[in-house]
C-alpha cells in the first residue's frame, strides 16, 4: 500500500499518523514545503520517501512531484494530510490522479463552506444557527436586525477561529466591513447562548464509527484567540444525543475512512427556534483529525492509541485497539499576557504525576492552545476541576 502523506511535519506531532502507517509496512511518501533537515528525526523516519517543494501552493510543481513518486513506487492508495488548510490540496490530487478512497476536489469544496455545512446539518435533522452570506453593510445590518445583536462573522471558507468576530451592535458591523477582506465571502449568523461539544472520531470504509469521543469547550476558541483568554479543553465520552447526532451527520459527506470533528453548541439557554437549555446544535464539520493536542488526550482519556486505530483503519478497515471512555483528560493553557496566582514550580510540586504533559507552544497555535500548556489526568470531575482552577487562578490586583 502507499500513502502520499501531505506536509507531514506540521504540527510536529503529526508525524505520527505517518510512522504508525510505515510500522505495519505502508510505504508512506512525503511532501512539503520544508527541506529534509528542518522536518525533524521523527518525521524523517516515519516516511518511506520526502520530496520538498518551493511551495505548496504551486499546484504544477506538486503534481509533478506526486507524478515522480507514482513512477517510482507505482499507484497511489491513500491522499492525506490530517490538516485542514490543504483539505482541498488532497482532494485535488485525489481527483487529478484517479484516486477514490477520498472525497475528491468538487465533494471536499462543499465539506469546506460552513454554509453548506448548515445544509447537511438540517438533512440531518439538527437545528443551526440562523445564518446569510451578506453581499452587502446593508444586508448584513439587515439581518443582524431581524435575529437581534449580537451576530457572529466568520470566513465561509476558513481555518480554526480565524477572522472570526462577534458584533455587538451597528458600529461594530460597519467597522468590520471596513477592515474586511473584499475578497473573502464571510457568514454572518446568530450568536448561540452556548458552550462547544464535539464528535470527533474515525470512520471505516462504510462510514461506521470505529472510535468515538469528545471534547468540551467551555471558553470558546473565539473569545480565546480575541479576547486573549486562557484555554480550557476536556476529554469526555461522546453523550447520546451527540453519538446519534453525529452518526447521522456521517451519512451526509464522504467520511469512508476518516478521521473526523464535528462541532456542537451545547445550549446555555432557551433559544427560540434551537431548543432549550441543554439541547445540541450544529456548528461546524471538520474532515480530519482534531487540531492540537486533541489526539494526545484521546489517546490518554482512553488507554488506546488513535494514530494506530487510523492506521488500521486504512489497511484493515477495523479497530483493534480499546475504545471505551478510561479516564478525565484537560488541556489547560495559560497566555503570557495574563498574571496568574501561581508558579510553574508550584503547580509541578502540588500537581506532581497528574501532570501528563507540559509544553511550550509554537506561537502559530499560542492563541487556540495557550503560550504554555498542561495535559492533566483525573479520577473524578471534582479533581478535574480543582486542577484548572489550581492553574488559572489569577493573581489579585492591588
């Protein structure tokens, strides 16, 4: 079997969805735009073959590339990058090399627009934030007034939480159609009284859910990147209504063997026309494997390796690994702009073992993860959150 592995080494810990492939003897082909030496040891040997390339942006050079690999090491069977900035690049090259294991470029344009995630939300039965493409400050003040203020904008097409903006009145919009860029179709929809909930999983080649979990949000990704605050993520076990939520959201895209995110608010409050408090709502798909540190606290929250059980998915079509709900994992960041009550030496002295992982993260993911991070395991969800508190306990103001 071959794999051709897109930029394999970002984020760094994503070489390992390469090396489990090469360990059961998947001959794994990388390509990227960074030179051999810069990738790293790891990346370096979890691929059977690297070819770097000036950009990977420059379509004709990275379809010649990929052309050289089939030379050398006949078809191609699996297109992947885990990475959703180059989605489309993996489906471009799925459909211009007659490669259909994947969705190809035309399927993966509308997995990619959140407005056409709406649709297949309400295909599926689950109710969506209120939502319109403006083409114009007018229509935008239009709609904004119709479902009242405050409305969320957002790229159609985006990545993470990026250019994602919460309005709260009239001149907030007008600013924001200032410093817009013209160029990029924005969605504007009702801002939802809720928290995130995800389905995130992997999928075998009839779309059925090898391994499932999820994850809480209490702070969103928005108000941690805008408002600068820390980052608070849980591993949970998916509940009822999200594991049949998101079943049926399977059946709406291309997920044969796939890694998949799908995000949720969980109600805060009655909303007219959603639910009531304590009721899901769709928000977003994502046809790969969650971002950051994600896979990790899967791995720990459930004693199973997930990089494997993607692997496996792909030569076996099977999980042969657990995948039953073990243990409470958080993900904890702190920014470096924010004074907090406590020193790095002193949650190491009180929180000792619990400490799963430590990290320093790379500023492009700083605003979503927090400059310095913890993973933390827990028994009970009251440990669970006197461990949070314990690390975002802000120092008091004189």
């Amino acid at each position: 079997m071959n794999v051709l592995f897109v930029s394999p080494h970002f984020p760094t810990h994503f070489y390992q969805f390469c090396a489990r492939l090469k360990e059961r003897g998947v001959t794994v082909l990388g390509i990227g735009d960074c030179p051999w030496d810069g990738i790293g040891i790891h990346c370096q040997n979890a691929l059977s073959d690297y070819r770097a390339v000036p950009s990977l942006q420059d379509y004709e050079t990275v379809y010649r590339t990929v052309a050289e690999f089939i030379f050398h090491y006949g078809r191609i069977d699996f297109v992947e990058s885990q990475n959703e900035y180059w989605l489309e690049l993996d489906a471009r090259l799925r459909t211009d090399f007659h490669i259909t294991t994947g969705p190809g470029l035309e399927t993966m344009r509308a997995m990619n627009r959140k407005s056409r995630m709406k649709e297949a939300y309400r295909r599926a039965g689950i109710p969506t934030a209120r939502w319109t493409l403006p083409a114009s400050l007018e229509e935008a003040r239009r709609f904004a007034e119709e479902i009242g203020w405050p409305v969320i904008v957002k790229p159609d097409h985006g990545v993470g939480a990026a250019s994602t903006y919460r309005l709260s009145g009239p001149e907030d919009l007008e600013a924001f159609w200032q410093i817009r860029d013209p160029s990029v179709t924005f969605i504007e929809e009702e801002c939802v009284p809720g928290h995130v909930e995800t389905f995130d999983g992997i999928t075998d080649s009839h779309r059925n859910v090898l391994f499932a979990a999820s994850q809480c949000l209490p702070v969103s990704l928005m108000d941690a990147v805008n408002e600068d605050e820390d980052v608070v993520s849980y591993c949970q076990a998916p509940g009822e209504d999200l594991r049949a939520a998101g079943t049926r959201l399977l059946q709406e895209f291309d997920t044969r063997n796939r890694f998949f995110h799908f995000e949720f608010f969980r109600l805060d409050a009655d909303r007219d026309g959603l639910g009531r408090r304590g009721d899901i709502v769709g928000l977003e798909v994502n046809m790969r494997a969650p971002g950051g540190r994600i896979p990790d606290k899967m791995n720990y929250a459930y004693d199973t390796d997930v990089y494997t059980i993607w692997a496996d998915s792909l030569i076996h079509d099977r999980c042969f690994l657990n995948s039953e709900f073990r243990h409470y994992i958080t993900h904890v960041g702190r920014k470096d702009s924010i004074r907090y009550a406590r020193g790095l030496e002193e949650i190491r002295a009180r929180l000792g073992g619990r400490i799963i992982q430590e990290m320093d993260v790379d500023p492009a993911l700083a605003g979503e993860m927090g400059n310095h991070a913890y993973l933390l395991r827990a028994d009970t969800l009251e440990e669970r959150d006197a461990q949070v508190q314990l690390i975002l306990e802000r120092e008091e103001r004189a």
